[in-house]
C-alpha cells in the first residue's frame, strides 16, 4: 500500500480529460477547450529565431524583462491597469498563475469563494493549499448571484472571478465588476481575477476588478488570445507584496517559463494585434450558428457573451442522447454540481462541424 498524501487525495482527475479519453473517431468533438488555430505565423517565427539564437537557457524567474515591459504596455492600454515590469511575473500559462496566487495568498483553513460551476482548477487549487471553497450560485441567465456572494463576503480571504466565464461563456457587466470589487475591497476580500476569455467577447465590453480595486490580483495567459495553449505561457499581476511572494513559490516549482515561449510572447504582445480580430470574428460566427441552430431545435438557453463555450440546461437524458448521437459535450457537473443538468458546448471547432453536430442532434429534439 502505497503513502499518499491527503492533499493530493482531496483532489480529482479533471472530469473534463475523461470525456477526450471517450470521444470515439467518428463523433463530433464539441468538449475541447482550446483555440482550433493554430499559433499566428508571426509569432512561430519568433519562437523559432529564438532558438536559432540559441534562446535556450533559463531566464529571470520572473521572466524576459522585455516581454514583462511588453505586458505591462499591455495592461496600460487594453486594461487601463498600471502594472510596472517588476509587479508582473511570467508563468507557464494561466494554470501556474492562479496556482501561484492561491498557494502565496490561503492559508490551511481559510475560506476562498468560486462560482459554482466554475473553472475545474479553482477548487483543486484552493485544497491543495489547505483553503476552503466556498461556492456561490450563478443565477438562471448564468450570471453571478451578487446576493448570496455578498452574504458570504464577511470573513472570506479571496474570491475568484472569471469573466468570461468558462463555463457558461457569461460576461459581468462593468458595473457587476465594479459592484463586486467595492463590495469586496470594504469586506477586506482579495480578489484573482483571471481574464483569459478578455480577447474572446462578442456584444459586450471586458472589465479588469484591478480597475475597481487595489486588493486585486489579475491573472492572464497567450493561451487563448494567440490561440497558443500548447506553449504554456501565462502571467500574473498584482500589488508588490502578493507578487514577491508568488515570485518564490514560482521559483521553486517552475523556475521560469520555458525561454522560446517567451520570445515568442514577445512578438504576440508586440506584434500586429489583428489575429486577435480575426479569431474573434471567426468564434462569434460560429457562435450564431451554434445558438441558432440550438434554438431551432427548440432549446433555449441564454446566449453566451464571450470566451467559446454554451452552456446549455439539456437535461441529463437528452445529453445522453446527444452524446449516442455522436457529438461529445463535457457535463456540467465537471464544473461543480450546480452544473448537473447542463452541457457544456465548445464552438472552438469549425463552421462545418458545429452545422453536422446541430443536424446529427436533430432526431433526439424533433417530437
Ligand atoms: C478560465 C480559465 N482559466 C485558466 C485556464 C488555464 O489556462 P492556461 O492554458 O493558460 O494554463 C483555462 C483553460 O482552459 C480557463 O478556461
């Protein structure tokens, strides 16, 4: 019998890796949570001079100071967040951030407040640290429910936002941003607010709680902007006290992130922006089509805002068929229990797969 520790036994294998294990050949895979581009030319480039250069070895821990320059640019003018270089610390992609954060910041006990659903890391991060989720409900349009997190605030150490919100694609308003961050800042809450899905929004605007807030820390990534997951590369940003502590932690389980992703984040941050535009656009067509399809069959559900997940109140039965029929969706109780009657759709697949999905669905919604 074999010692295992109890941290790593309070925690589980993501119950989304299991359905890619399931998917068969033939289905339509609508459960991946990544970009279907690949990287920008530009940015391949980068990576691939660097290595000629011979890139190769460790950076600063906290990572190429040109490209913490670049992202505190970043931050000024798509955020309007003044981050210095030195408050900012590159880590291999937004999983290592928010690891970092919540490993510097709870300690054995302490209560952390998440969504439920919500991101499958958050609450594996949390126990691994000793904390204590706290889960506060989304809403039926899959919004915040700002009244049960405001009578859950008293006493918590941190609240995790994410907006866009994998997974139900819900994007909180500036001023639901706003109205969060005051609240939490007069209850003495810290907040992680990790952005990834900024880049991936539609009919509405995105709001930094780092805007609202000093007791903010932001967490971010290349991974779904440049379309660049596989290269694990991601950053953090807060007030100089949090960052001096997430730099130790980051040292000793990452040193840095890998060298030739971070030239390579130096021509993605530096580089034309338009790739960003043109994945955007592309996400939001595939978006119409995906929700006009759903609702032709009858399904109603609130559209989805951002990032390039539905979240669609199915039923547990008619997800079964959905899935016999071929198209593999990831259960929404993979992202809390809250989730049990929903499916969660990816668009990040082609116009011509979303269209065969909708007509391979057909059947099992027609009465
Ligand atoms: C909300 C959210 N945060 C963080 C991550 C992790 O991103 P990265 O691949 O940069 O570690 C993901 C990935 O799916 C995500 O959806």
């Amino acid at each position: 019998m074999k010692k295992i520790s109890a941290r790593a036994r309070a925690i589980e294998m993501s119950g989304i890796r299991k359905f890619f294990q399931a998917a068969n050949p033939d289905s339509i895979n609508m459960a991946l949570g990544q970009p279907d581009f690949v990287t920008p030319d530009h940015i391949r480039d980068a990576a691939i001079q660097a290595v000629r250069d011979g890139n190769t070895g460790y950076t600063f821990n906290a990572g190429l100071p040109e490209l913490r320059e670049a992202l505190s640019e970043k931050f000024k003018n798509e955020n309007h967040l003044s981050y210095s270089p030195d408050q900012i610390i590159v880590t291999a992609g937004a999983g290592e951030a928010l690891f970092i954060a919540i490993q510097s910041l709870v300690d054995d006990g302490d209560r952390v407040l998440l969504t439920d659903p919500g991101f499958v890391s958050y609450e594996a991060c949390i126990r691994l640290a000793g904390g204590r989720p706290d889960f506060v409900s989304l809403k039926d349009d899959l919004h915040i429910n700002e009244e049960m997190l405001y009578e859950k605030m008293d006493g918590a150490r941190l609240l995790i936002l994410n907006s866009p919100n994998n997974p139900t694609g819900a994007v909180e308003s500036r001023e639901t941003i706003r109205s969060i961050t005051e609240a939490a800042m007069d209850a003495g809450v810290t907040i992680l607010s990790d952005e990834v899905y900024e880049h991936i929004i539609y009919d509405a605007v995105h709001a930094s709680a780092a805007t609202f807030g000093e007791d903010v820390i932001t967490v971010n990534a290349a991974s779904k902007t440049y379309a660049m997951t596989g290269w694990r590369l991601g950053f953090i940003a807060g007030p100089p006290e949090y960052m001096e502590q997430c730099l130790k932690v980051h040292q000793y389980c990452q040193t840095c992130a890998t060298s030739i992703s971070q030239y390579a984040g130096v021509a993605a941050y530096t580089g034309d922006q338009s790739c960003v535009k043109m994945m955007r656009d592309e996400y939001r067509a595939r978006r119409d089509i995906l929700v006009f399809g759903l609702h032709d069959l009858g399904i109603e559900f609130p559209v989805p805002q951002g990032a390039f997940y539905a979240f669609v109140p199915l039923g547990r039965e008619k997800m079964q068929e959905v899935m016999d029929a071929g198209v593999i969706v990831v259960p929404g109780d993979a992202f809390g229990p809250s989730g049990a009657e929903y499916a969660r759709f990816s668009y990040a697949t082609s116009r011509e797969n979303i269209n065969a999905a909708i007509e391979r669905m057909r059947p099992v919604f027609e009465v």
